[in-house]
C-alpha cells in the first residue's frame, strides 16, 4: 500500500521573543502509523504540536493536513477536518460525568458544523459510549469526572479525542503520572486505537516509545535531530548524545 502523507510541516517555527523554541521543522506524518516525537525537556514538543493543532500561531512555515494547507486554520476548523488534541496537562470538566465530559467534547465540534446534532441526538449518544467503550469508561459514564481517577481521567481526555472521530490524534505525554500497569493497559489502547486512526504521540517513556512507534521523530532545541524506524533512532549517536545519555 502506498504510503499517504496526513500531515506535513515545511520550515515549521516559532520564536517566543528571542527564543527559537521551534525552528525550521520539516516533518511529516504518514497514515495508518504511530509516529513518536521525543526530545529533552524544553524541546519544543508541546510548542510544535500546539502549532498542528493550531493553539498557537506559527512564526512563519507552513502546515499542511490531507494535501491542503491549514497554517491559517483555526483550531476547532482543525478539529472538524480531523485533528483532535489531548493537553499535557488534565483538561476534564471536574463537575460533569465522564460521559458529558466526552458529549461536550464531540458536540463543540459538531455545533460548528451545518449537521448540528442536539444534546440528546442518538448519533452524538452513540459516538460517546463507542469512545468511552473504547478507553474502557463506559461502566463509569455517571460517575462524575473529579471522582476519577488519575489513571481513569487521563483515559476520559482520550475519549474525549476519540469521539471526534478523527483522522489524527496528537497525545501530549499520555503515561505521565500512570503506573506500570496502567501503562501496560494504555499501549494496548493505543495499538488498538491505532487502527483506525494515525497517532502522533509525545512520550518520555522510552519503554512506550519502543513498544508502539512505527517511526520516531526526536526534537533537540527546537529543531529536528533525527527521525527513523525505532531501531534506528536507539542507534543513532546524536540522539544518544542528545537524548538518550549514550545508554
Ligand atoms: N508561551 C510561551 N512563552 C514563552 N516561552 C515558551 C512558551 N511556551 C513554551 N516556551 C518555551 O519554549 C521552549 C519549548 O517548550 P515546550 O513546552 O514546547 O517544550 P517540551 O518539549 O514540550 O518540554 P516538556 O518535555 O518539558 O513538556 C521552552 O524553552 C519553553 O520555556
Ligand atoms: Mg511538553
């Protein structure tokens, strides 16, 4: 099958003052594959993908999504053409249930377009339970958001991306504060999310990383160090120097 491009960027950058926090990024993404993008602290990961998502404007560079260039999009126009975004940072609504945290997440998206879907619509009810039954929430779709939790709440802003059904979801650092087994539970949830969506998925956790990337993008200073298979990118020596500490 011939690789397709989802997303691309050309000479991706963004200064904040004097600081190059992304600089000159060419990188793309290919459909169907789980593609890491890992670098030191402060290298620009949450940056470059608050550019993709288009939560941050660029400095200059271009971002290209399905052959169309959406540099000048919107965030939710994004969302609608089918990238969706978890935060780094837990972003539920504490005092809704988990499944009104999902339905407002699905119904933001939709109220924008001209097929607006009311509260109660049978095809917005079945998009959240399919997402909740996907993450493994769905017995908890009453229980109320803060009553979570921590591992489960970072679960309910997966679903919350799932039920926009989109063609990309972009994790920022998922596993951050998980357990083992949690995480163990949530790489079995990305395989099997992964095969009906692309996924760009920002991870410290090499262990992760290892274990679901198809490709591997590794950001240093802003700027792109390297990007290849797994074994590649373990072999590499600018990366072990940047990154990896040479182990
Ligand atoms: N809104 C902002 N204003 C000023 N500087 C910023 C802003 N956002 C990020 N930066 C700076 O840009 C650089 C890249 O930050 P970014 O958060 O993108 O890194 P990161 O790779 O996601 O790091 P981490 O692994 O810690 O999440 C850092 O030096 C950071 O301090
Ligand atoms: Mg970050």
């Amino acid at each position: 099958m011939a690789a397709i491009t989802l997303l691309s960027t050309k000479a991706l950058s963004r200064n904040f003052g004097g600081l190059k926090a992304v600089e000159a990024v060419d990188f793309e993404v290919t459909q169907g594959e789980i593609h890491a993008l890992i670098g030191p602290n402060g290298a620009g990961k949450t940056t470059f993908v608050s550019l993709l998502s288009g939560r941050t404007a660029p400095s200059s560079g271009t971002v290209t999504f399905l052959g169309e260039d959406i540099t000048s999009d919107a965030a939710y126009e994004r969302v609608r053409k089918g990238i969706a975004y978890t935060f780094q940072i837990t972003s539920i609504y504490p005092k809704l249930s988990v499944f009104e945290n999902v339905a407002l997440a699905a119904q933001n998206t939709l109220q924008r377009t001209s097929a607006w879907l009311s509260w109660k619509n049978q095809a917005l009810e079945s998009a959240v339970v399919s997402a909740l039954e996907k993450v493994g929430l769905a017995d908890r779709a009453d229980v109320k958001a803060v009553a979570l939790a921590y591992g489960h709440q970072r679960l309910l802003e997966i679903a919350m991306g799932l039920a926009l059904a989109p063609k990309l979801l972009i994790l920022d650092e998922p596993t951050q504060g998980l357990s083992d087994s949690e995480i163990d539970g949530f790489c079995d949830l990305v395989k099997a999310v992964s095969k009906d969506t692309t996924i760009l998925l920002i991870e410290h956790n090499m262990r992760v990383v290892m274990r679901l990337a198809d490709r591997i993008t590794v950001l240093n200073g802003g700027q792109v160090l390297a990007t290849g298979a797994p074994d590649d990118i373990r072999a590499n020596e600018d990366v072990q120097t940047a990154y990896l500490g040479g182990s």
